[in-house]
C-alpha cells in the first residue's frame, strides 16, 4: 500500500506543477472535465426520467 501512497504524493506534485507553469491550461482542462461531468450527469438523468415517464 505504500506505492499508492508515493503514487498519490507524485500525482498532486504534478499537478501543482502544471498548474504552476500553465495556468490557463490548467483552469481549460478542469473546466472541461466539469462540463464533461456535467454532461454526464444530465445523460444519466435523462435516461431515467425517460424510464420512469
């Protein structure tokens, strides 16, 4: 279990790099991810509505 915990440590050092050098594609890349979900979200919500009507 300890490489997860290294693994995890490395991914959030990353993640603050990129950020740290590219801002505006970092900011880009979450708000896509958000409107992905989003999407996602209202799919799965339509999907249902649609069984239950």
């Amino acid at each position: 279990m300890k490489w997860r915990r290294v693994l995890g440590w490395i991914l959030v050092v990353f993640a603050l790099y990129a950020v740290y050098r590219s801002p505006e594609s970092a900011a880009a890349f979450v708000r896509g991810v958000g409107e992905s979900l989003g999407t996602l979200v209202n799919s799965i919500t339509a999907f249902f509505d649609g069984l239950l009507s």
